[in-house]
C-alpha cells in the first residue's frame, strides 16, 4: 500500500522524468509508522541489487529506536553515496527537481 502511494506521488511530482532517471523519494507515512523507498530505473540498474533492501532495514532499525532524524540523515548520506559514485557531478548544477520536503496527505 504504501510503496503504490510512494510511486503515485513519483510520478506526480514528475520524478520519473529526470533525464538520467536517477530520482529518488523516501516516503514516510507518518500515522501509519511506515516508509517506503522509491527509485528510478537508471539508479535502480546501476545500484547493487541488495542496497535497497539493506536501506530499507537500516531504516527501519533506526524507526524502532524511534530515531528517526539519524535513521534519515544515515539513508539519505547513503543514498548520496550511491549518486555520486553512479552519477559524478560534472561542474554544473543541473538540478532538476526542488530540493523541498513535500509534505500531504
């Protein structure tokens, strides 16, 4: 359930249309104490097939210590990790989508 929302709103904030397809959104649902990690398929292809699993059990242990904050900082750093060794900055911010948290219902 929640990974179908977390690729509704993928799409819906056109995160699907970068052009390296690298995009990644990590959707928390916060009353329903769940999350759920999203990634296009050109990071997805290029990232080792158990990363995302193992970000998501990191996560995870981090939201049943209910440290929630550290748990974040530990997967987005990660998640930068893997972007940066599969898509180098190449001396100009192309940036294409906002850096913004979107916060919903």
């Amino acid at each position: 359930m929640h990974f179908e929302r977390a690729k509704e709103l993928f799409i819906q904030l056109k995160m699907n249309e970068t052009v390296d397809r690298n995009a990644v959104l990590i959707y928390i649902a916060t009353e329903d104490k769940a999350f759920a990690l999203c990634a296009d398929k050109g990071i997805v292809e290029k990232a080792d097939p158990l990363f995302w699993n193992a970000e998501a059990k990191l996560l995870s242990s981090y939201f049943v210590e209910q440290k929630y904050v550290q748990g974040l900082q530990n997967c987005i750093a990660n998640i930068g990790q893997v972007l940066k060794a599969h898509f180098p900055w190449e001396g100009e911010n192309k940036n294409e989508l906002p850096d913004e948290i979107v916060f919903g219902k």
